[in-house]
C-alpha cells in the first residue's frame, strides 16, 4: 500500500510540474483597455519623439563638421597623391 501511494505521490508532483512549465495564456483585454493603452502609447511615443528629434539635432550640428572635414582630409591626401603619380612621368 505504501508503494501505491508512493507511485501516486510521484505521478502527481510530476504532472503538476509538467503543467507549470506552461507558458500563461495571452493576455486579453477589454475594448476599453486597448483604448486606454493605446492612448498611454501614443503619449509616450510623442515625448520620445521630440527627445530623439533634439538628440538628432545635437549629433547633427556637433559631428557633421567633423566628417565633412574628415572627408575633406582624405579627398585631399588622395589629390596629392595623384599629383605625385603624375608628375613623375
């Protein structure tokens, strides 16, 4: 009789942890709700945007000088170097 209850003991902690390692159903929510979060994501998304459009400004105006200038550099080593090509013939 032990040996019963054993085997079922053991059955009925092993399907109970064969069912927690389920994955909860979707969550589901009222028409209401979906407005309400629709609402808060749109909220958020303008904040975001205009912090993302002054971030964008700031990177422009601060990093755009230097590349012009790096490609500036780099046009201009290869000019003289085409210059030193040619001229040696």
């Amino acid at each position: 009789m032990t040996r019963t209850l054993t085997v079922c003991l053991l059955v009925l902690i092993g399907s109970g942890l064969f069912v927690a390692c389920e994955e909860p159903p979707p969550l589901r929510l009222t028409s209401r709700q979906r407005e309400r979060v629709d609402s808060l994501y749109v909220d958020a998304v303008k904040g975001l945007n205009e912090e993302m459009d002054s971030l964008c400004s700031l990177r422009y105006k601060t990093e755009l000088p230097l590349m012009v200038d790096s490609l500036v550099q780099v046009r201009r080593s290869e000019e003289a170097r085409l210059r030193k090509k040619y001229q040696r013939k």
